[in-house]
C-alpha cells in the first residue's frame, strides 16, 4: 500500500519569503502528482499536476517538482502572499491503486 | 462553466438512518470518485466509477454504496449510518481515469449522531 509524507505539517512565514514544501511517497510505480490548495471548510483546488515523465511544473508563483527515483515532490512558492494561506495536499495515483492517495496537508500560514 | 456541485452541504443524521449524498458534474468526465476527509487520516476513497453501470471499492467502502445511472451523476448511499461515517464527503471527477486531473467538489459535512 503506496503512502504519501508531507513535511511540515504546519509553517508559518513572514509575507514576501519564498517557500518550500515537501511530499514523499513509497511507490516508484505512479502516474502523476497532484497538488492542491484547501482553504478552511472549503473544496479542494487543483494547482498543478505532473505526469510521471515530466520533472516539474509551472503557474505563475508556483513550481513542482518531481523526482520519481527518490520518491519526492517539492512545491516551491515565490514572494508569498497572505492570500497563500491554506492547505496544500500532495496526491499521487498509480501504484496499483485507483483514485489518489493523498497526504496529510502542510498548513501554511503566510504572516502580513 | 463546467462544475460539480454536491447537495446537501450540510447533513445530520441520526444512526440507523440511510442517507444518500448527491453528487453531480457537468464535465461530461466519464470517472467519478467519492472521498471522505478525517482529522488524522487525510482523504480515503470510498467508490469509483469509471463510466455507467461501473462502480467499484475503494479503500474505505464498507458501510457505503453508489451507483452511476447516468455521466453526470454518483450518488453516495450509507445504508445505516453509523457515527463512525461522521465526515467530510468530497466528490472528484476526471477526464481520463486515475492518471487525469481531478476535479472536487466543495463537500458534504455529514454528522451522524
């Protein structure tokens, strides 16, 4: 059963810095990951997904990575904002598994 | 604009009690899927569907049933709700399975007293 670790599960940054946030998952065999923002009793939004041939995706402030030998994604944000503030989750299929098997969530607090 | 939308937001229930949640999309995406969300557990998958009369387990389906009439529809049954169903519900759609981009809906909060 494939497994997905973020790190942090909760940051809290000064408005401007640039960030990292972390994803690890046990499973080699996977076909995208997927990234998305949760706001606080709200939906699930997509950010970005990568194929497992791809090694990164772009849209505007925001890259992901993607290292399938290592088993890791990283989501990068640039100058973030107040407004950044939410859950992000990694999720990734694949593995034998349908649907996604998500992570736990990185809350990020971005301060004014 | 293409959406999914879930009805009810909000549901309480007692135990015992079957309660069906209702999931809809107007992506015309032949693969449904419903998840729930737990402190401590992240989002599980309950059922899936990959077109009409397709439905299939997730990791998480005992207690639940769905079924799929139609494209736009996967409604979510809990044949005697138990307290232990007490959740967030979320419903998710794509295009092409579980390798595409998926869509979410904004949730059902089910409480089972």
């Amino acid at each position: 059963k494939q497994e997905v670790t973020q790190i942090p599960a909760a940051l809290s940054v000064p408005e401007g810095e640039n960030l990292v946030l972390n994803c690890s998952f046990t499973d080699s065999a996977i076909y995208n990951l997927q990234w998305f923002r949760q706001d606080p009793g709200k939906g699930l939004t997509s950010l970005l997904l990568i194929q497992s041939s791809q090694r990164e995706q772009t849209s505007g402030r925001l890259n992901a990575s993607l290292d399938k030998s290592s088993g890791r994604s990283t989501l990068y944000i640039a100058a973030s904002q107040p407004g950044d503030s939410a859950t992000y989750l990694c999720a990734m299929s694949g593995g034998g598994a349908d649907g996604l098997t998500f992570g736990k969530g990185t809350h990020l607090i971005i301060q004014p | 604009d293409a959406e999914i939308t879930q009805s009810p937001r909000h549901k309480i229930t007692e135990t015992g009690r079957q309660v069906t949640l209702a999931c809809h999309q107007t992506w015309n995406h032949n693969n449904m899927f419903w998840y729930r969300q737990d402190l401590g557990h992240g989002l599980r998958l309950i059922h899936y569907s990959y077109g009409v009369q397709d439905t299939n387990k997730g990791e998480v389906s005992d207690g639940y049933s769905v079924s799929r009439s139609n494209t736009e529809d996967l409604p979510l049954t809990l044949e005697s709700a138990a307290s232990s169903q007490t959740s967030v519900y979320f419903c998710a759609s794509s295009e092409t399975g579980a390798a595409g981009e998926q869509f979410f809906g904004p949730g059902t909060r089910l409480t089972v007293l």
